[in-house]
C-alpha cells in the first residue's frame, strides 16, 4: 500500500451472535447490521416479538424505507389500508410515505427480518431504549417526539 492510498475494502462477515441487541417496549431488536458497518447505506434486523405485542403503531417514514420479512409464526402487518396477517415467507415494502405499522396478534412468538435504507433509524431505537431505562414512560407523545427526530409521522 502506497502511503496515500486506503485499505483495500474487506467483507464483513457476522457470526449469529454479533450484534446489537435493543430491547424496546417488548420488541427485541437485534441489529445485525447499523449505519456504523454499511456506511450509512442501510441497516439489518432480526426481531422477535412475543403474543400480543404491538411492534409500532401505524406511522410513515419520510427519509428512509423500511422491508419486513417474516421468519417464524404469524405478523400482522398494517398496510395502509388495513391490517392484513401473514406468515413465513411474506414480506412488506413501506417504502418512504407510505403508512405501515405491525403487531403479533396471536400467542406465539414471530420472528422477522427487517431492512432499512438508508441506515440511520436504529438510532430511534436507541432513544427510546435509554428513555426507558432512564425510567421514561412511553407515551404517544414521546414516540412521537423521538420519531421526528427521525423523519417519521404517525399515522
């Protein structure tokens, strides 16, 4: 390497244990993949929600877009003209203004993947995980305070 050149790139391999894991309002979020390693480009989840979680309420992105796949059992997903339940194998494109929310409605566990492009929405996760540990209540109204940081509405 010539004094003035960078590294050459490398691929990054993710073993299952790497990861960030943020639990938020009985959602575990566990980041494969952040702005931090991608830079910025996008950002990969697995999430694993327990019976009768409320994933998010229905709410629009304006800045990035966001692709649910369901993994294990059955993610009833918002589209913007309802609520519709799907299981393994489906998946969900909210691009950017589009209304989308998700819930297990069910008893089992679902377990999804969940990709955001651009990188940068994990950092709400990361607000209101510290809110919470802070012994913040989640409120409608400190979602919605820490979803405009991120260029998202509700619905």
């Amino acid at each position: 390497m010539i004094d003035n050149q960078m590294p050459e790139p490398r691929a990054l391999l993710r073993r299952p244990e790497d990861g960030e894991l943020i639990d938020v309002a009985g959602v575990a979020h566990f980041f494969r993949l952040t702005g931090e390693h991608t830079e910025g480009r996008f950002a990969f989840e697995e999430f694993t929600l327990e019976g009768g979680t409320i994933g998010a309420r229905p709410h629009v992105h304006h800045g990035h877009d966001e692709y649910f796949y369901v993994l294990r059992g059955e993610l009833t997903l918002h589209n913007g003209d309802g609520e519709v339940t799907v299981g393994p194998g489906n998946l969900l494109a909210a691009v950017r203004g589009t209304p989308h929310g998700f819930r297990n409605a069910g008893t089992e566990p679902v377990q999804a993947l969940c990709l955001y492009t651009p990188a940068g929405y994990e950092g709400y996760f990361r607000e209101v995980h510290a809110a919470v540990a802070a012994g913040a209540e989640v409120t409608d109204e400190l979602l919605a305070e820490f979803r405009a940081r991120h260029r998202t509405t509700s619905y």
